[in-house]
C-alpha cells in the first residue's frame, strides 16, 4: 500500500523519485485522475533529480490547449521496486497520473487530513 493524505481537497501520496535505481529523493505528488501519464513535475525538480532528457512532446491541457513540454524519465520507487517513469515538464504542483494507477484501488477520505490509500487490485 501507498499512503497518503488529503490537503486543500487534493489526494496527495509521498513517493521516492529516483537519482538512481537506488537512491530516491521523496516528493509529495497530487493525484490527479485527469492527466493520463506517468508524473509531472517542475523543471526545477527535475534538474535537482538531474533526470535524463528523453524527448520533446505536445502536450493537451486541461483546457484543450496544447504546450510543448520536454519529457524527461526517472526511475520511481513504486510498491517495493523501481520502475521507469516518462516524466513531464510542467511548472506547478507535482502529479501523479493515471498511467501508475493501472490495476490499482485509490480511496480517499475527501476531509482535510483524510486518508489516502492506493492497494494493488
């Protein structure tokens, strides 16, 4: 299980985001079930994190708008192994899409402070 909490009406879990396989830094990530990939993330993050470039991509926003974003991969610490995760480069909180939801459960208590849980299926 993948713990977390509510804050500001937000889902948010810690996860570990890799400087390497091994060693990961803990971001705080919103769980955001409108964005279909893996994570995104500031570039600053990204830049302490010194996550490898892979590719520049067009993005669709919330609004329908479309932003060139640069793609960048990590490996992320995810239910006790590391899996590879394309990152987008994107400023304001940090996310976690649907992408590493895939065959899991996410409950949450919609209360400030409430529980967040994610469970494989």
């Amino acid at each position: 299980m993948i713990a977390g909490s509510v804050k500001d009406l937000q889902a948010l879990v810690c996860v570990g985001i890799g400087l390497s396989p091994d060693v990961t830094m803990p971001v705080d990530l919103v769980v955001d079930t409108g964005f279909a990939g893996g994570l995104a993330l500031p570039q600053a993050l990204i830049d302490e994190l010194r996550l490898p470039y892979i590719e520049a991509t067009v993005a669709i926003l919330a609004d329908g708008s479309r932003a060139d974003v640069d793609v960048y991969a990590a490996p992320v610490h995810w239910f006790g192994r590391a899996v590879e995760v394309a990152v987008l480069a994107m400023e304001g909180r940090p996310l976690l899409g649907t992408s590493l939801l895939r065959e899991l459960r996410m409950e949450a208590d919609f209360v400030e402070g409430g529980a967040v849980r994610l469970l494989p299926l």
